[in-house]
C-alpha cells in the first residue's frame, strides 16, 4: 500500500548543473514546483515580467505553469542545484514561507545547511530503493525555507491565532509527561509566562496554567470511563502523585475519581461533557486536529 497520493508532497526530480557552458532554459512552463538552490556564481531569472539576478547561496521557485526563463550570468556563470516537487499539499507550505509565486527569490542565510540536505539527495536512489527517505529530505528543505524566511503578510491577530494554535498542540501532545508543566510550555515556545498568559487569555479567556490542568482532567475523564485504574489514569494524565490526581480531580469535577468511575455511563458523561465545556469548546476556531 503507498503512503503517497495526488495530496501528498512528493519529490520528482532532483538534479545539479554545472552552467560554465552558458546552459539556459526556456521561455517555458513545466507542470511541478521547482527550487533550484545557487551553489556558486551566478544567473538570472526572467518571469512574470521581471529580471532577476540570482547569486550563490540564494535560491529561486518556479511554480507550475509559470512561464520563465533562466540563464548563468556570461561573466560569472552559476552552478545550481535543484528538486521537483508535486502535491496538494504545497501551496498550505509555501503560505508560511516568503518564497512564493509573487516573490520567488530567497536570499542568503544558512546556506550550508540547505546545500547539505540538497547533497544528501544526491547520494540516494530517490524513485526506489531511497523514495520514502528522500521525500522526508524534501520536506525538511521546506521547513528550513519556512523556518528561515517565514511569511511575514499575516495580521498580527492571525501571528497570535497560530501562537495559540502551536501551544495548544504542545499541551495535547505533552499534558501525559509529568514534567511538562507551563515553565515548560514557555522554553517550548521562546516566551515568558506574561506573554503565554496573555494570549491565553485574549483567545481561551483561560490561563494556561488552568488549561493544562482541565485538559489533564478532561483526558482523566476518558481513561476512566475505559475502565482504567485510578493509578494507570494518573500516571498516563502526567501526575507522580496518586493522591495529588485525586484532590485535583474532586476540584474540578466534584467527585472522587474512585467514585467517578462507579458512576453510570450518562452520569459520566454528564460530568466530563460540565468540563469539556469548560476548557476543550474555548478552543473554538483553533482546532488543531
């Protein structure tokens, strides 16, 4: 069974080229997205009615069906790298990335980490044997472009709105690790806690710290209508302390978590649905499923 279909990234091509010749391409279109990274000297890039000059370290994106045409600077002539690439998927990639169809140039920064992961490429049998490996190549030099040269045309409301998205994932995917707390939470996200704090309370109206706990709770909730034991449910929840679960527990939802799991199913559900409402239905408009 392929874990690839027509949504999924998928690295076509990958490619080097030595242009001393004066090798150019084009005016032409091709169906893929391309990336050809500059490893040295240099060339231009003519599309959407524009020049551009391109030097070493930078690199330029062709989008499909994008008329262009690329050639090596005569006096200095480049040599570059490049990957093809298809896939749903990419244009929600290229949105957290500066380098678009609008501004298709990235300039130098970091240049050797990306030239590295280009030549790990080239060391691989990328449509067979290395296919799976290569493809998580290719997802890793887009993560280097976005993390690199982010977008920077989001609204400073949708900046937060992801912020908030980001530590929301963060909690779910840690809240069972007894030493995920909000100091935690805070390294995690390169923050202090005035700020976690505030954009918790600007988009939750909850504090974080309250969060975590509730969230900790609300999955107690579903552990124990499993019919887990007290202590597994604690435990699995990111508490050392059997006794510290319980009192936290009854705190919240006003019954033992001993008892709870003696109740009915409509009962139980009755009171878990009381916190989910609380804490799991503030984070309306920020799913992050």
């Amino acid at each position: 069974m392929s874990i690839y279909n027509q949504n999924t990234i998928q690295l076509t091509n990958y490619g080097r080229e030595d242009c001393s010749d004066l090798h150019f391409w084009g005016p032409g279109a091709r169906p893929c997205y391309i990336i050809h990274y500059i490893i040295k000297g240099a060339g231009y890039l003519e599309c959407d009615g524009r020049r551009y000059r391109i030097a070493a370290g930078e690199s330029f994106l062709i989008c499909p069906y994008a008329i262009v045409y690329y050639y090596p600077d005569p006096e200095d002539p480049w040599e570059y790298t490049w990957v093809d690439f298809i896939g749903k998927e990419v244009p929600d990639y290229l949105e957290c990335c500066a380098m678009n169809n609008k501004h298709p140039i990235c300039p130098t920064e970091c240049s050797e980490k990306l030239f590295s992961l280009f030549k790990l490429l080239g060391t691989l049998d990328i449509y067979k044997v290395n296919r799976s490996q290569a493809n998580g190549i290719l997802l890793a030099i887009l993560g280097v472009y976005a993390d690199l040269f982010p977008a920077t045309t989001k609204s400073i409301t949708n900046r937060e709105d992801d912020r908030l998205d980001t530590a929301l994932t963060l909690i779910r995917s840690n809240y069972h690790y007894p030493w995920f707390n909000i100091e935690e939470l805070c390294r995690m996200m390169h923050c202090n806690r005035v700020t976690l704090y505030r954009l918790f309370q600007s988009g939750l109206q909850f504090s974080p710290s309250n969060y975590l706990i509730q969230y900790r709770i609300a999955q107690a909730c579903e552990m124990l209508r499993m019919n887990m034991s007290v202590k597994t449910t604690s435990l699995s929840c990111g508490f050392t302390d059997q006794f510290y679960f319980s009192r936290t527990f009854k705190l919240q939802l006003g019954i033992a978590p001993s008892d709870y799991r003696k109740l009915n199913e409509d009962s139980q559900l009755y009171l878990a649905y009381k916190l989910l409402n609380k804490t799991l239905n503030s984070t309306e408009g920020h799913d992050t499923k």
